[in-house]
C-alpha cells in the first residue's frame, strides 16, 4: 500500500467521479483506475462499486476512508516538522479568514510574504460556520475570526483583541457627530446589513434577542466592500464589527450603546493539532501588527 494509492483513492471517494478525480490529481484516468485497482488487490477487497454511470463505496470502502484520510494528513505533518527542524519557513500556509478580519490581515500578509518568499500563503474567505469546518477537516491550518457566541467541539479559540459591534455611518451622515447610538436611534434610519450566518449579523441578532427592535432592514449582503461603498454613497447604515474599517476612509463607527456589543477577536486552532512553524511565525507578525496593536491599546 502506498500514499499515492491512499491519495487516489480519498479523492475518489469524495468526488465519487473517476473523471473529476483525475482531473484534480493531474493524471489520467487510466493511472487512476490502475492505482485503485492495485490497493484493492492488496487489500484483498474491492473498495468501490463501479457502474457505466456511477461509483459509490464498499462496506470496506467506507471503513478505510477515515483512516485513509488520517493517514495522509499525519504524513503532511511528518513533512512540515521535518521542514520546521530545518529551521528554513517553506511549504505552505493555509489560513482562513472572516469577511470582517480582512482588512486587518493586510499589514501582515504583506510582511510575511517579504520575509518569507519560500513559504505559499492560501486565504479562505468564509463565513464563520464554513471555517470551523475546515479547521476540522484540516483545510486550513488556523481561521481568523470573532469568538463565536457558542464554544465549536474541537476548536481552541486565542484571544488576539477586544473588539465592539458599531453603527456605520459616511463622514457627511447625521449620526456621525454622536459618541454613542442607541438601537432606539437606529431603527430610525434604512439599513444596510450583513446577511444572517456572518459574525457581525449573528452578533446583532444575538442583541436583538434581548432587546427587540424593529429595524428597518432595506438591504442584506455578504460583501463588505460593495456595504461600505453603499454607505459612503448613500444615507444607509449598518451595523459591524470596528475593526472591519481599519485603514478604510469616508466612514465612520460609532459603539452600538447597549449592553454586550463586545467582541472578541480570535485566532482559532484544531484541539490538539500541529502548530506549523511558519504559523507561529505568521501569528507573531499579527500580533506585532499596527492593526491589533491599536486595537489592543484602545482597550487598556
């Protein structure tokens, strides 16, 4: 049995298409079948059903799926700390991110890739849900994201800040000269604002709950730059974390004046997973960045 073989066969077992797998493997479908067709004789058992048309698992082929798929994540790891006790930052980085920590990620994505040219850097988007699930099948080796109301099985939430929930209005809008406004205040204007799932809209709706207001929700999106420009555009508000409008002009945030508008931003790792070097590397530039620093000073 080798790796390859294992490799091959996971991709299969998740496409359930031998053309789609190939394709993502880079190799014909012909190699494909072969390799497949060659664990299973090692294995003594055939591991797929296979028709003119389709292709599904075995009682087998469903027992040694997890294991396959363990197997391979354990030998990347055996890669990455061999290439760790190099004491040379290579090979790979894989982060996830939520649309509300993207501006903050730019300093230090910027540093890293200067310092480190040797090391490849992968930025998921997504919202919150879809992150912890990576995390969980390895797809990504740590999310930036705020604490979620709920603590998610297997994930280790590091405080990197403290963060709040703010009303977002342009330069030139009424309530850009108040120090705080209240949700009685602003249900008195059009809304513009996250679509449910994403933190800032899960955070809002959590308040919500404990002080119901009628909002008059005009718009909902799941893009924060298209939100932003409609707000320095129009007379629309909205309601975001702070920290989304690090280095952005023309807005202003104004703290959401009820109680528990705090947020808290994370870094979010798998229980009990391998910390890559180049990940602590990266994470110690983030903490060291302009961003969290003065995120971090406004709090003290």
């Amino acid at each position: 049995m080798e790796l390859r073989q294992l490799r091959y066969f996971v991709k299969v077992a998740e496409t359930l298409n031998f053309s789609e797998a190939a394709k993502a493997l880079f190799v014909t479908q012909s190699t494909l079948s072969q390799q497949i067709k060659q664990l299973e004789q090692d294995l003594d058992t055939p591991l797929l059903i296979r028709s003119s048309h389709s292709v599904a698992l075995t009682e087998a082929g469903m027992e040694l799926l997890p294991f396959a798929v363990k197997t391979l994540n354990d030998a990347e790891l055996c890669v990455s700390r061999v290439n760790d006790l190099k004491e040379v930052l290579c090979g790979s980085l894989n982060i996830g991110v939520t649309y509300s920590f993207s501006p903050i990620l730019t300093e230090t994505l910027v540093t890293f890739m200067k310092l480190y040219p040797k090391v490849k850097l992968t930025i998921f988007y997504r919202p919150m849900a879809e992150l912890m699930e990576m995390l969980r099948c390895r797809e990504v080796d740590f999310a930036l994201a705020f604490k979620p109301s709920v603590a998610v099985a297997d994930v280790v939430s590091h405080v990197l800040f403290q963060n709040y929930l703010a009303v977002i209005v342009g330069d030139m809008h009424p309530l850009a000269s108040m120090e705080r406004v209240s949700l009685a205040e602003l249900a008195k204007w059009d809304l513009a604002l996250p679509l449910k799932g994403l933190q800032a809209r899960n955070a809002l709706e959590k308040i919500l709950g404990h002080y119901p207001t009628e909002l008059k929700i005009r718009v909902e999106l799941n893009e924060v730059n298209i939100l932003l420009k409609m707000i320095r555009q129009h007379r629309l508000v909205t309601v975001l974390a702070e920290a989304t409008l690090h280095n952005e002009r023309g807005v202003r945030a104004i703290p959401l004046d009820v109680p528990g508008n705090e947020m808290e931003g994370c870094v979010h790792t798998l229980k009990g997973s391998y910390h890559k070097r180049s990940m602590q590397e990266f994470l110690r530039l983030l903490s060291d960045s302009m961003a969290i620093r003065e995120r971090v000073n406004a709090w003290l």
